[in-house]
C-alpha cells in the first residue's frame, strides 16, 4: 500500500514531525497532536534536533508523513530572523524530501503580505520559502497571540510600560494549534490559486494597549497608551492591515477569558 492510501484510512495514522516543538506555539501543536492519537517527534535543540544547522534532522524525519513547522526565531530582528527563516525552511524540505515527507504546514502571521519592515516582513520570506520549496506546502495565518501581551510588559523600563494602542484580534496559542492541526490533516486543504492563504485570529477586536493594561492590573504594571511611532509598518497596523479579513477563523477565548484560566 502507498503511502497517500494509508494515510487516507485513517488519520490516526499520521506520523508527524513538529519543528519548535518546545516553544510558545509548538508544545501546544504536540498537545493537540498527541490528544488526537496520531504519532509526534517533537523537533527542537531540546530534542537534539537543530533545524538550522541539521543536526538530528535525518533521524527525526524518518518514517514523517508530514512536517508541522512551528518553529520561529527569538528577537525581532528582521535580518537575523529573515536568514533563519530562510535556512531553516530550506533544511525542512530538503530533509523531508529526502525522508519521503508527504507535505509541510507552516503557521505565519496574518498581514506578512503587506509588512515592509520587521519581523512580520521576515515572515514573507518564510512563506516564499515554503511555497517554493520541492514539498508540498499550507499555510496557516495567525493573528498575534494572547501569550505576546506578557512579553510587552516584560520589556518595560521600571513598573511602567508603554504599549501602542495598535489594533489587534489577539487569539490563544491553543486555538491556533488546533487549528493548524485541522489544515494539516484536511485532504481538501491544498492551496489553489487564488485561493486566500487562512487565517486565525480570536473573536474581539481590542487594541495591544488594551489587552496589556488588563494584564499589567493584575501584575501591578502601570501601562501607558502610546501612539505606534517607531514600530515597523505602524501606519498600516492602525489601518487594520494587520487584522484578520473576511475568510478568516474567528475563535476564543478571548484575552479576558484566557486571561481568567492563567494562575
């Protein structure tokens, strides 16, 4: 039997290999993968696996029927993420190809396609990468999650922080897991042309400073709204170029009810 009709029988069949397995996103990617019965090799350097400089990447990938990168660089640095993501993903599908991957999915962030500047800029080579690539690629959109407010704060100068009042549809890294997880495992779920790229994002629409005053209320953080001035593409975030469009995903929790579940 080939391997397209085994995986047609049964979706627990599934053997798939999880790169950023133990970051922000990926452990709850592992999560959502294990709950749902299929078979997971978690890929990070905690693992023993460097997508970079492939280490371990072989071995990982043996017997994988399908690669979930959920893998992302640590600072914003556009550069410095640009080259990793660039590397990164090139060793997924060479290394995949080479394994007999079926196909990749990979999660980016809803308006890489319209930033100039940044991070989110970094992600358009991501997605280029994986698009180009010898193995069949989805990708998957997500607004910024609820997890990122926490990191605001924590970037502050003393007990106070200042956060732009930015629009945003903050969504739960779970939900975004879960949701990946469907994409990878919907048969229907090729990219056609003219096909949106989908998108996840959470049910209310708040600004960043919003959602960071809820938290600093409760960390005794005093956050101050500020405008956007000095962010990359700050201009198009307030047009809403970062919000989800009309064939997105809307799920919860919201911030407020995420924020209610955290000890």
């Amino acid at each position: 039997m080939n391997r397209a009709a085994s995986m047609n029988m049964s979706m627990s069949t599934y053997k798939f290999a999880v790169a950023g397995a133990t970051g922000r996103l990926g452990r709850h990617v592992v999560d959502v993968l294990a709950e749902r019965g299929h078979q997971v090799v978690p890929m990070s350097r905690a693992t023993g696996v460097d997508i970079v400089t492939r280490d371990g990447l072989a071995e990982a990938l043996t017997g994988a029927d399908v690669i979930l990168d959920a893998a992302s660089w640590r600072a914003s640095d556009q550069e410095a993420a640009t080259e990793f993501f660039r590397t990164a993903t090139r060793n997924l599908h060479e290394a995949g190809r080479q394994a007999g991957v079926d196909r990749i999915v990979a999660v980016s962030i809803i308006g890489a396609d319209k930033a100039t500047a940044g991070f989110v800029a970094a992600q358009q080579v991501h997605e280029e990468a994986h698009l180009s690539g010898p193995l069949p690629a989805r990708i998957l959109r997500a607004a910024q999650f609820h997890e990122f407010v926490g990191q605001l704060l924590d970037w502050r100068h003393g007990d106070t922080a200042y956060v732009p009042a930015l629009p945003t549809q903050l969504v739960a890294c779970r939900t975004v897991a879960e949701t990946l997880v469907d994409v990878a495992t919907d048969p229907d779920a090729p990219a056609r042309p003219g096909t949106p790229i989908p998108e996840v994002a959470g049910p209310r629409r708040e600004t960043m400073a919003d959602a960071a005053r809820l938290l600093g209320a409760r960390r005794g953080v005093k956050v101050v709204e500020v405008d956007g001035s000095g962010i990359p593409d700050a201009e198009i975030a307030a047009a809403g170029g970062f919000l989800p469009g009309p064939h997105a995903k809307l799920a919860g929790p919201t911030f407020q009810e995420w924020l209610d579940t955290q000890s």
